[in-house]
C-alpha cells in the first residue's frame, strides 16, 4: 500500500515539473510585456505651464525676426500684453475738406482678457458754417471755429477675423466711449459743455512686441449747451449739436 501511494506522488510531482514552464521563458515573457508597455503611446498628462497660451481668434503671436539675418529670434503672445498708450491723429473723412477737421487723441487702455478698458483725452478742432438767416446761402455764412475738450470712458474688443484675408500679425478693434466735453467757438466765444458718444473702427498691424501702426474711422456725437444768459433764453436755443466722421492714424505702444 505504502509503495503504491509513493508511486502515486511521485507521478503527480513528476507532472507538475515537465507541465511548467522554465524560469528563463517567465523572463523573456515579463520583458516583452514591459517593451510593450514601453512602446505603448501613452496620454499626454503634463499640466500646462502658467506661460502656456493658446492661439485663438485675438490671441496671435507676434514673431520677432533679426533684420541682419532674416531668421526668428524670439516671438510674443498679445495675451501676454498688459497695457497699452496710443497717440491718434485723426482728418476729416471728406479728404477735399480735410483741413477743416483735426483730432489729436491720447488713449490708455488696460488688457482684461479680450477686453480693453478704454480711458481717453482728445483735442477736436473744427471749421463750421451757420446762416445769417433763413434766407442765407452758401455765400453769406458766417465761418466758426469750434474747440472741444473731450474726456473719454469705455471699451474695445480685438479680434483678428481679418486673417482669413491678410497674412501677418493684423488684428481689428471696434470701441465704443462715452465722452464729456468742454469748449468754445469763435462767433459768441461762449463755453459749451455736454456729452456725447464715440465709435471707433480700426484695422491694426502689430509690429513687434512693443508696438502697433494702425488706421481708423471715428464717428462722434456731441450735444452741448451754453449757460444761460437771461431767463427766458430756452435750453433748445442755448444748445448745439455737432457731429463728424474722421478717418485717423494709430501709433501704440505695450507695456
């Protein structure tokens, strides 16, 4: 009996060592699972560094190329911008009278997110006509000289739609400003004060990191008064309203 379940055993022992397999082929098979592994594409899961921006609509990067060279040396993101000063000179829009209207701006903006917050001091002078009378015509007008002091509030919005047409570092700015606005003429040298709006459209070529040239169209609404002389003077007959369109150049600096 003893012998018969010796015998027993040993068979079973017997078979379990010629089924399993050999420790070197245990090895080769754990490699060739890690080189798979390995070789495996694995998802990208790094965080994006604080610097990272995007390239969207107004987000655009501005390459700066070595002039000696002609190769890139560096570039910049108009996400990065902070603030910006720009110096306006703006014309009348009617180019055969465009003496007659000049506009010279100082404009500081601060950057919140594709929003500009809009703050501007503008200089308007302009050649006016009234009519002596009902009957008047453009021969007996009396000429006048009107001087505007305007302090401006609002927003702009960048885009850069234009780059479906333009290759380069083009970018639009629509802007709308409510004014305040001080000033005289030259017939009754009377000070008017009032408010008004201001739009502003403007096609713009970002240089380099530091600076922009531009071009815009401007149009303004004012509506002001002159204090009272006598009582019976009625607010229509003390008021005045002045508008225009003017076409300007755009130089602005980023800081």
């Amino acid at each position: 009996m003893k012998l018969k379940i010796l015998f027993l055993l040993s068979l079973f022992f017997t078979q379990q060592v010629f089924s399993a397999p050999p420790d070197n082929s245990l090895e080769y098979q754990d490699l060739d699972y890690l080189e798979k592994t390995e070789n495996k594409p694995q998802k990208d899961t790094q965080i994006p560094s604080p610097n990272y921006v995007p390239k969207s609509d107004s987000e655009q990067i501005t390459e700066i190329i070595d002039e000696n060279y002609g190769m890139m040396i560096g570039s910049h993101s108009t996400a990065n911008d902070s603030s910006r000063l720009s110096f306006i000179y703006g014309i009348n829009s009617s180019l055969t009278k465009a003496a007659e209207l000049s506009q010279l701006e100082f404009n500081y903006a601060k950057k919140w997110g594709y929003t500009w917050f809009d703050f501007s001091y503008s200089q308007f002078k302009a050649r006016t006509y009234r009519l002596t009378n009902a009957f008047s015509t453009t021969e007996n007008k009396d000429e006048d000289t009107f001087s505007l002091n305007n302090f401006g509030a609002g927003l702009t919005y960048r885009t850069s739609l234009i780059q479906n047409f333009l290759d380069g570092a083009y970018f639009e700015t629509t802007t709308a400003r409510l004014v305040y606005a001080t000033g005289t003429n030259t017939v009754d040298e009377k000070n008017y004060v009032g408010w008004g709006l201001q739009t502003d459209f403007g096609v713009h070529k970002r240089l380099s990191a530091n600076f922009h040239l531009g071009l815009k169209g401007s149009y303004n609404f004012r509506v002001l008064r002159k204090e009272q002389e006598f009582d019976t003077e009625s607010g229509n007959s003390r008021g005045i309203t002045l508008s225009w369109l003017s076409f300007a150049g755009d130089l602005s600096f980023y800081f």
